[in-house]
C-alpha cells in the first residue's frame, strides 16, 4: 500500500496496488483514529499499522463498508478494537465466514483468519458510527451487498462510498438479491441526494473531488440504465477480463428482469 495521503483535514487514504483497494483514516483527538475498510495483502495492513504508529495514531475503532472479503480484514497491529458495519452486513459476514476466509486464502493469503468478518453490527436505528471523534455518518443501503454502509464525514465533505462510485470500476451488483439493478439505483440515489459532498473516496480507484463525484454518478445511472435496455454496450472502465466476464453476466440477468 502507498502512503496515506491527506485528501481533507484528518482523512488520510492509502491505495493498494491490488485492485486499487482504498483504505481511508479518519482522524480524531488525543491520536485516536477510526480506521475504515483496511486493506489489503499482509504487508499492507503490516504498512498501514506502522505508519499510523509513525503519525502518533492508534485506532479506536475500525468500519467496514460491506461484507466482503477485502473490506472484512483486520491486524493485530491496528489493536483490539470495535469493528462496526451494518446490522445487515454483520448478519451477512457472520453467515458467509467460511467463504470469506477461502476467498481471502485464495485471492490474499497470509491473513490471521480469526480476524476476517468479525464485524460488530450497529445498534438498531443508529446512523453514526459509535466512536469519539468526528461525526460519521453511515448512509445504508442493499446496492452491491447486504447492508452495504458508505461513510459521510460532515466537518471535513468526505464521502468514503465502499464499492461504488468508482473510476475504475462499472457497478457490480448483489447478483443474489430478486432486484440487483433496482437495488443499486436506490443506493446510487441515497448517495447522489448528499448535498455537501467536496470528496469521494471509493472503494476501488481513485478520490474525487465534488465535480468528479456527481461525473461518477452519473456514469453509473448510464450504466444501470444501458442494462435495463438490454442492447450491447460498452463502458470506458471495461478494462479488465474480469469485469468484463461481470459486465456479461449482469447483462444477461438483467435482460431476464427482476424475480
């Protein structure tokens, strides 16, 4: 992982080089920090980890966005702490444990699996992540996955957006669920309706500012609406196979429409 960079005063980002993974820093007082989606190898959260002990930080509590496996990791290192996420994605970490821990096995191994997906649901109704420091507001939705949780900081306009909103990557659906593209149109729309919003921080890719934020937006609405169409198209993020072989098989599901 690259250093943190400050993209707005205390939220530090760091990107991984294995797909673009972000990880976001949110800092508080006293050297407190909440630590939000760390990822992703070993040596990244070992580098993530010694970093924040060089900036005289330690984590007070960790976040993750949504119940997979790259956005379910933690280190001893970043200490014995909280990890929150949404009542939906907590239920969906614990339910699918065992296949986090293979996919982290296949994809990133090495990690301490006693860690992955030990995720602390949210009190019923609470919209803030629990912790003393600055506000952080959890916008939740079904879009990409259960209780999928982006996080709004207020004081400072950032909006850490998990896995949407990217530059890099075309919406991928919670293929799962009997309405994938209408569920993600409802969290692209709870997203979009934020109105203060000077950065986004995605899931995968890079940080943008409000411009780029409302231009991704936008993007994803085109590309929702392209599905539910059902005629070929294509997507300047289609740059990979594997989003390719993704882009065709919601494709497909679409054209058949909600069960």
């Amino acid at each position: 992982m690259g250093r943190l960079s400050e993209i707005a005063d205390g939220v530090l980002v760091g990107t991984s080089e294995l797909y673009m993974t972000t990880t976001t820093v949110v800092v508080g007082s006293g050297g407190c920090c909440l630590v939000i989606d760390p990822a992703i190898t070993p040596p990244d959260l070992a580098m993530l980890a010694a970093e924040l002990t060089g900036r005289g930080l330690r984590p007070a509590a960790g976040w993750s966005t949504h119940p997979h496996w790259d956005h379910a990791l933690w280190s001893r290192e970043l200490g014995e702490v909280p990890r929150f996420a949404a009542p939906r994605a907590a239920a969906a970490a614990r339910a699918r444990r065992a296949d986090l821990i293979g996919e982290v096995e296949r994809e990133a191994p090495g990690h301490d699996l006693e860690l992955i997906g030990q995720l602390t649901a949210l009190e019923p109704g609470a919209d803030r992540v629990p912790w003393d420091g600055p506000q952080a507001c959890v916008v939740a939705h079904d879009g990409h996955a259960p209780g999928h949780g982006a996080v709004f900081l207020p004081e400072a306009g950032v909006l850490v957006a998990g896995d949407m909103c990217s530059d890099v990557e075309i919406p991928l659906l919670d293929r799962d669920t009997p309405d994938p593209v209408g569920d993600y149109r409802a969290g692209l729309e709870r997203l979009a309706a934020l109105t203060a919003v000077r950065q986004v921080v995605p899931g995968h890719g890079h940080a943008g500012d409000a411009a780029e934020f409302g231009r991704r937006v936008a993007a994803d609405h085109r590309y929702l609406d392209a599905l539910e169409r059902g005629a070929p198209f294509e997507d300047p993020r289609l740059t990979q196979d594997w989003l390719r072989a993704e882009h065709e098989h919601q494709r497909r599901q679409a054209r058949a429409g909600p069960r």
